[in-house]
C-alpha cells in the first residue's frame, strides 16, 4: 500500500515510478494498492490509460480492511 494523500503532483517519471513498483510487486504474487482520495489523481490515471492498471482506495481505513476500490468509471461519475 501507497498512502498518495499528501502528493499534489505527479508527473511521469513518478508514473513510471508507480508501474515499476506495481510490476515487482505481482512478480512477487503481492497487491498493490493506492491510497488517493483526489480525483485529480484519478483523472491523470484515466488521461494516460492507467486507470485499470492499479488498485485504488479513497483513504487509509479501506486500504487496511481490503475492501474493494470502487470501479473508476463509477468513482468518477460520483
């Protein structure tokens, strides 16, 4: 798990960044999720094609209890 609440910006070396820990990270047969409750942070994810690459969670409380991330379709309607 990534807590992203605190970053304002990510740009694509920190996109790339991202992927290269989501890869080792099921090399290894684990999950990986993303704590970001920004929208902004899920629009850049959706902008580059990424939207399904990773498992989001909108604060630290469903990170640690495993419930699923919302669909990002239906997170960005809401």
């Amino acid at each position: 798990m990534l807590d992203l609440s605190p970053v304002s910006f990510v740009d694509c070396s920190g996109l790339s960044l991202l992927c290269r820990v989501r890869n080792r990270v099921r090399s290894r047969i684990g999950r990986l999720r993303l704590v970001s409750p920004d929208g902004g942070f899920l629009r850049l994810l959706r902008c580059t094609g990424l939207s399904g690459a990773f498992e989001l969670c909108p604060g630290l409380p469903e990170a640690f209890t495993g419930k699923d991330s919302p669909d990002p379709a239906s997170a960005a309607a809401a």
